[in-house]
C-alpha cells in the first residue's frame, strides 16, 4: 500500500524464475533500468549483513492488503535465496498508529515466534477481519493464541523493541520509501510494485540488483 495508494499487483512467481541468469536476461526485452524500475540511492542506508552478505529487506505492514497477498509468494521466494543473501522482514510506520503492529513484529522475532505467527498475523487481520490496530486489542488476541501475555507485554514494551521500531523508521526514510510492500537491496537500491510494476517482477528486479552487488565485490 502506497502513501498515494497506489495498487501493484501481486501473482505468481514461476518455481526458479527469481534466479537472473546471463540468459534470462538477453533473452528479455532489456534488462532492468535505475530510475524505472529500480531506484539507486544517492546516499547508502545503514545494513547489518555480516562482511560479505548481501541484505535484502522487505518492508511490509501488517494491516496492507497487498502485503498479506504477498507473503506467501515472498516466502517461497526467499527460501530459495543464495548463501550468500540475508534476507530480513522490516515493518514499516508511516504513522504512530503504525506502530504498534510494528512493536508486534519485534516482539514476535525476540521471542523466537515469528515463524508460527508472522502469517497468522495476517489471516487474523485480512481473513478473520479482526482489528489489530491497538496494543491491548494486539495482546488479547496473542493471549488467545496461547502466548503467555506477561512474557509478551515484557518484550511488547521493551526498550530493544523500542529501539528497533527507531531503526525501522530511520531505514525506511533512507531508502526513501513510498509505500509497501518494498523491497530494499545493500542499501543501494530500493524497488517496489509501482516501480516493477508488479511485485513478481520486483523480486525479479531485487534478484538482478544483487547480482548486481556481487559483481562488484
């Protein structure tokens, strides 16, 4: 979702398409172009792969319904990433009401629980139309779901949480973001659905940029 709401549109990625080979590319029209559909940053924003990684992060919100039709083809995306690409969730607060699904996510990766809850998020929001929107409606619903609710609210409302929401928004105003779901490469480029024109061909876009990076290491 687009802070001008715009819709980019989300299908399916073709089992081993996201791998941009010298071939696949000759054999396309021509190959993605800085400016359309990708975007290089004037200025680099801050990474935390280990030497020699290359990161890839998807910004993403909770409550976006293009972000929840992404998910599963993100997914299966990046299980199939290279060694040598570190993949990282980020969500993104374009507003404080952003937030606490933000604090959500943070909570849910320190207690080691983002994989059996990170789409079920999602379902709860987009298929179950719950609202998730406030710190208590999020707590009640983690309580249901068999999360002990003290444990919860200690990393809920810690200061790692709090200091991880600050470097969230920090790296979503250096990449520039317009809206999600995004995808950020090295901290040298940024693309996203408007700019792929639709997010299968992002990760398509995101999978050239870090051939990209590779090259020049």
């Amino acid at each position: 979702m687009q802070r001008r709401d715009f819709f980019s549109g989300v299908g399916t990625v073709a089992a081993g398409a996201a791998m941009w080979s010298p071939a696949w590319v000759q054999a396309q029209a021509k190959a993605p172009q800085a400016g359309i559909d990708f975007i290089k940053l004037d200025k680099p924003a801050p990474v935390e792969a280990p030497a020699g990684k290359i990161e890839v992060v998807e910004f993403f919100w909770y409550s976006c319904p293009h972000c929840n039709a992404f998910e599963p083809v993100l997914s299966a995306w990046a299980k199939a990433l290279p060694k040598d690409v570190v993949f990282k969730r980020m969500p993104i607060a374009f507003r404080d009401d952003f937030v606490p699904q933000q604090k959500l996510f943070f909570a849910l990766e320190a207690m080691g629980l983002v994989d059996k809850f990170h789409t079920r998020v999602f379902a709860a929001i987009h298929g179950e139309r719950q609202n998730l929107t406030s710190a208590e409606a999020i707590t009640a619903w983690m309580v249901k779901q068999g999360v002990d609710k003290a444990k919860f609210l200690e990393q809920f409302n810690s200061f790692s949480t709090s200091a991880k929401a600050t470097r969230a928004k920090q790296l979503q105003n250096a990449y520039q973001l317009e809206g999600v779901p995004a995808m950020g490469v090295a901290g040298l480029y940024y693309t996203d659905g408007s700019l792929a024109k639709s997010m299968d061909r992002a990760l398509l876009v995101s999978d050239f940029l870090v051939a990209q990076v590779r090259s020049i290491r």
